[in-house]
C-alpha cells in the first residue's frame, strides 16, 4: 500500500507538469498584466521584468532538460523564487507580515500574512517540493516506456563478449 501512495505522489509532483502549472498563471499575473498596467523605469514595472525573466528561466528548464538535471533545475530555481519571496514579505511592511512572541508564560506566538500572497507563495513551494522529491530519479523514470536493452548502460558481462567479438573481427581480417 505504502509504494502505491508513495508512486502516486511521486507521479503528482512531476516537476515537468509543476513548470506548467507555475508558469502560465505567473506568466500573466506578475509579468505580463503589470508589464501593460506600468510606466517604463517604476518599481512595478522592474519587477514585472524579473517576472517575466522567471519565465525565460522556466521555459528554458521545460524545453532544454529532462529528467534528473531538470528536478534539479527546478528544486533550486523555485526554492531561490520562494526563498526570495518570502524574504520580500517580511521586508516589506506594507505586505502585512506580522511575527509576534511574547516570552513569558504562555509563550503566546502571534503570525499573520497578506493572504493575496498565498497563491504564489504555495505555486513556488509546490514547484520546490516538485524538483526535490525527484532530485536522484533515475533517468529510466524519466522517460517511461524506455526499455533496458536501450538503457546506455553496458554490463561487465556485456562489456566482456563485445570485447571477444572484435578481437575475433580483427584476427580474421589479418590473418
């Protein structure tokens, strides 16, 4: 039961399927849409330009890798986004980001956040998590239907008889 949760999970965060899911909607609302609604040289519409290089970024990891470089890609491009992200909102006080303690009994901890700045933060995070959980896939499940006998892998056994074959080749062409 555990393996059929655990592959499920694993087929869930597919971070191929995550870049999708976290491009398009990051592509329209934090590059695109504040692109047209900013003036040239204003801070919107600086970071409208680091969104859209987001983008340039995650289309580059759709499209040129594949398997295990690209949950790698993926893990430390969203997890530098997301770090990114959460460091804007506590700079920010405008962001309503509020983190109080009190240090004597009841240890009462108080914490709140803008929730419009739920939805990119939990999209970045689940592209993270998506990169981490297949950082050491194995390239075979990366490209599912890829039988053995093409995996680029070559036995000692293998290695051996391709061996004694061209030995064999080259004795009959000399001799």
């Amino acid at each position: 039961m555990k393996r059929i949760f655990d592959r499920n999970l694993r087929d869930l965060l597919n971070p191929k399927w995550w870049i999708v899911i976290v491009a398009i909607p990051h592509t329209i609302f934090s590059a695109l849409v504040p692109l047209l609604q900013s003036e040239v040289g204003s801070d919107y519409f600086t970071n409208a330009t680091f969104g859209l290089l987001n983008t340039v970024v995650l289309v580059s990891i759709f499209l040129f890798t594949t398997g295990r470089a690209q949950a790698r890609m993926v893990a430390v491009t969203a997890s530098a986004v997301f770090i990114w992200l959460l460091t804007m909102i506590a700079i920010d006080p405008a962001n309503g980001f509020d983190f109080k303690a009190e240090l004597a009994p009841p240890f009462l901890y108080k914490f709140s956040i803008n929730l419009e700045l739920a939805p990119p933060l939990l999209l970045w995070a689940m592209l993270a998590l998506s990169g981490i959980v297949h950082w050491n896939r194995s390239e075979e499940e990366a490209a599912p239907g890829v039988e053995e006998t093409e995996s680029a892998e070559v036995s000692p056994e293998q290695q051996s008889s391709q061996l004694n074959d061209l030995r064999e080749l080259v004795n009959q062409k000399q001799g």
